[in-house]
C-alpha cells in the first residue's frame, strides 16, 4: 500500500525587511521539514488566506521592537499530517483552520488549542477566519447591533465587508455598503444589501444625509481618513461606529490617513455617540463559538502557489476585488511504496 512521505525541505514566505511595498519586503526561502512538538500538530497549507493587513505585517507595525526576518501570512486552512503525542483530539489527514503568523508557507506547526476542525478542505472556509470572525465578534460585540438598526459598512464588497452586510441583513438590520463600481453593488445587493452606494458615481454624505437624515446606528469602518469623518458625521443619537482598521494609510509611510480630531469630541458628545476600535487577536475567546455559527461562503480571485501571493497582496490593494482573496498551496506531497 503506498505511503505519504514527507519532503525533507520544504518553502515559505518570509518578511526579509520592513517596507509597505510587499513584493520587496518578501522572499521565498527554503528551510528544513518541521518536526511537532507533544502539544502540537504539523499541517500541510493547503489554501491561504490575504488581507489588507498584510501590508501592516510587512511593514513592522506589529512588531515594534522587533527585526526581520519574520514569517508572514495570518491565517490559513490545511491537513494534519502529523501530530504530537499528547494531541489526541486530531488525526492525520484531518481538515483544520488557523489563525497565526507564519501562515504563507507549504508547512508549519501550530499548537493544537489554536485550530479549527474543518468539515474538510475547501477555500470557501478561509473566507469565515479573520474576515468573517472580524464582521461576526465586531458587529455584535463591539457595535452592539440590534434587529431593525441601519447600518453602515464601508468597503462592503471586500473580503470582511461582504460578511459585514449578511450578518446586518440576517440581524434584521436596514444595510447601507459602499463599493467603487456598479458591478460591485450589483453584487451587493445579491447579498442582500439594501443600499449600495459608488462612491465614484455618488457622494457618501449626500445619500446619508437627504435618505436617512435621523443618522446611521452602527458603522462598520475599514478605510480611515474621509470616510471616516463622514461616517463620523451622519451617527445617529447613541451611534457606533466600530473602526477595524484604515486601509487607505497602510501602504503611507506614516502608516495612516489623517482624520479631522478636533472636531471629533463635540460630534460624539452631541449625539452621545461612540467610535469603538476592533482588533481580532483582542478576542479570541470569542473564534470557536463564533465560528460555530457560520454558514458556508464562497471565495473569490483564488490564485496559486507561495510564488503568486504578492501578486495577490497586490490584487487585494488594487479595489479590483470583490470577496475574499485565496491563494492555493499545491499539495506536493509524493506517494511512495
């Protein structure tokens, strides 16, 4: 009967210096196969996931203090091929997710209390670790979302925003998302958004202001600087606004896009309104039941091999995208007799 043999070396993606430009801050290296450790388990990267937040990791902001090189990649899903003696609760060939540093490579280890069993192997699952994870503990932890609030969601045909707009629609929330292109918002509204809004063809502030003039309730933020202000601007009495990150400062220097601070404090206390930040890694208490709740999704600009991933990063960057970005690791494990 033919055996599955590991390879002796195996390549990974690795963050060689700091810089907001992926393609140069990133090289494939080649290093030695990993061995698990009693607590752990050795999977195979079978599909990757890509996030804006990538650039971030690239660039060092979540490593103050520290030097390159750093592995990089944040989330993945893949097969055990190995595990440690004390993981008892997992079999080789098992389907696993995982939310860790380190994830753009053929290989890796990972603690056992840090994997999601998975039904099975298929990229439809990357799209519900960080992305979905974010919309589901943000929206309803943080923003507090409730059945028949309107809520905002900007960069809504992205990777988290897509997730955003279901769960408001599913909440029984009125769901306003903006996108950049007309077939953006076609798709949109296919998940059941109530009102798209191009922000090329359409000015944000207008719609809001003359469509729903007693403000929006919640807010879910992603791209910083104007948006932000104007979000800021239309919250309704007691509004939320829950700010996942700024997407149009990570490839700056400065690392972020300025926002009108002065006049922040009087809005809120106008309103008695709230901005409220999110970072994923705050709740992790929250990923398995969370998770759990999930249905299935589907991902879009699914590219392939360690090779292509700053491509994708790039894709991603562009506003060409729609859904979430998926890069596929070929399985290049070779049977044996």
């Amino acid at each position: 009967m033919a055996a599955r043999q590991l390879p002796e070396t195996f390549r990974k993606l690795v963050i060689s210096k700091f810089s907001t430009n992926y393609r140069e801050a990133v090289e494939l290296m080649t290093v030695p196969m990993l061995r698990p450790g009693p607590d752990e388990l050795l999977v195979k990267s079978r599909y990757v996931g890509i996030n804006a937040t990538d650039i971030n990791h690239s660039a060092g902001r979540y490593h103050p203090g520290q030097s390159p090189p750093l592995d990089a990649g944040l989330e993945g899903i893949g097969e055990v091929v190995s595990t440690g003696e004390k993981c008892t609760n997992f079999h080789k060939g098992q389907a696993v997710g995982y939310i860790k540093n380190g994830t753009f490579s053929e290989y890796m280890t990972i603690p056992s209390a840090h994997v999601f069993p998975l039904p099975k192997v298929d990229p439809a699952y990357v799209a519900l670790l960080i992305s979905g994870l974010t919309a589901g503990i943000a929206l309803h932890k943080v923003g507090e979302m409730k059945s028949k609030d309107t809520v905002l969601v900007t960069a809504a045909a992205g990777g988290t925003g897509q997730f955003a707009v279901q769960l408001a629609k599913l909440a029984g929330c009125h769901v306003i998302g903006t996108c950049s292109t007309d077939a953006k918002g076609e798709f949109l509204k296919s998940l059941g958004c109530d009102r798209p809004v191009n922000y090329k063809t359409e000015k944000l502030d207008e719609v809001l202001k003359i469509e729903f003039p007693k403000g929006v309730d919640v807010v879910y933020e992603s791209i910083g600087g104007e948006m932000f202000d104007t979000c800021v601007n239309r919250l309704a009495t007691k509004g939320r606004l829950i700010t996942i990150g700024f997407i149009t400062g990570y490839q700056s220097k400065l690392g972020f896009t300025p926002v009108k601070n002065a006049t922040l404090i009087p809005k809120l206390l106008a309103r008695s309104a709230s901005v409220r930040g999110f970072l994923l890694y705050h709740y992790a208490e929250e990923y398995r039941s969370t998770f759990a709740n999930f249905g299935q999704a589907s991902p879009t600009g699914v590219f392939k091999g360690l090779d292509s991933i700053t491509d994708a990063v790039e894709y991603l960057h562009s506003g060409k995208s729609a859904g979430k970005v998926v890069v596929e690791i070929p399985d290049d494990m070779k049977s044996h007799l």
